[in-house]
C-alpha cells in the first residue's frame, strides 16, 4: 500500500496536499521498516481501523501491529481515533494525508539518510508491485477502466530548476482533483494510483 510520500516540495508550495507532515529525523527512522510503513499507508488510504483489522489486511498478528502503531504514534505519525473507538476496540488513523522531505534534509545525519534512502527504495518497489497486480487484472477490469489506466514513460532534457517546477505543476493537477469532493461522488469513481518519479539518467551524472 502506497505511503503518499511527497518530496522535493516546498513547503508552502500549492503542490503540497493538504495535511502534510515534513518528517524530522526521528519519524524517518521510525517509518522506515516494513511493517510500519504499510501500516501508515494503509491508515491513510483506507482510514482508520484497528490493530486486529491492520493484522488481518497485512497477514501478521494483532501484537505485532499493535506494537508497530505505538511506535508511530511516539513520533507523532499515527494517533488514537478515540470517537471510534471503545473500551475493548482501540482505533488508529493517520496523523498527515503525506509526508515530505529532501533528500539534503539528513546530510549531516548517516542513519536518517540510510532511512530516506530504504523509504524511498520501499516505495518504488510497491510501485511496481501495484502496477503488477494491475497488469494481472487489467483483462478482466470494465472497459472503461482498460481505456482509462495508463503506464508510460518520456524522456526529457532540462536543468534541475526545470524538473523540479515540473514536478510541482503535476502535484498541482493531482492536488485539485484529490481535493474536489466532486470528483469523488462521480458514478462509477474508485481509488486509483498515480505514481510519479522524475530523475536524471545515471549516466548522465558521471
């Protein structure tokens, strides 16, 4: 499940969701484990639920979620849904929609940066992983979900400064009809993916 990590942001740009928290080097330690960031990713996607319902979604057990969900919540990712929740049943949501952060954030701080570096890793490989279990299913989706879906790529030359203002006018799109309830409420709406990564050819860098 995608964590909606966002990064390589301004702060106050209008590229940036809504609730957003810029993570410090603490959250990021934290975040980077398995476990905790498909509990986050899920909490944000899906909305707050228990540790008994995350264990069932993850194929783990209630002890190991539960202890997972404490350890965001130290850090300020993760809080208590206590309307939800009951004497027996203890509800968790997300605290932020995303997280941000630059890769020159932890620069001074090797383990932060090691965390970055596995969270940024993390996500890919989940890009890929949600593309897969498209392509699988994309033979038996409705039509209009066929014509719609897209994965593709281009190649283009630019300075840094260039890509990264290219950058912050796709999140703008991807902003506006995030926050549109209108787009939502749509017959036949549903949850999709967008990814997006821009970078430099390795080779271009030698």
């Amino acid at each position: 499940m995608c964590t909606l990590t966002v990064h390589l942001m301004d702060d106050e740009s209008n590229a940036v969701p809504h609730s957003v928290v810029r993570l410090d080097a603490a959250q990021i330690r934290t975040l980077a484990h398995p476990l905790r960031a498909r509990l986050l990713g899920l909490l944000r996607v899906d909305g707050p639920a228990t540790a008994t319902t995350l264990a069932r979604l993850l194929d783990t057990n209630t002890g190991a979620t539960s202890y997972h969900l404490r350890q965001l919540a130290d850090v300020g990712l993760v809080a208590e849904e206590a309307e939800l929740g009951t004497s027996r049943q203890r509800f968790w949501r997300a605290a932020h929609d995303a997280s941000t952060w630059r890769p020159t954030d932890f620069d001074d701080d090797p383990d932060a940066r090691a965390a970055a570096e596995w969270i940024e890793g993390h996500q890919v490989r989940l890009m890929s992983e949600q593309a897969e279990l498209w392509l699988a299913a994309q033979p038996q989706a409705p039509h209009a979900w066929r014509e719609a879906a897209t994965i593709s790529d281009a190649m283009l030359t630019v300075a840094p400064q260039r890509l990264r203002a290219l950058n912050e006018e796709i999140w703008e799109l991807i902003v506006k009809y995030r926050q549109d309830p209108s787009f939502a409420e749509e017959e036949g709406a549903a949850q999709v993916h967008v990814f997006l990564a821009s970078f430099p050819r390795a080779e271009e860098l030698r």
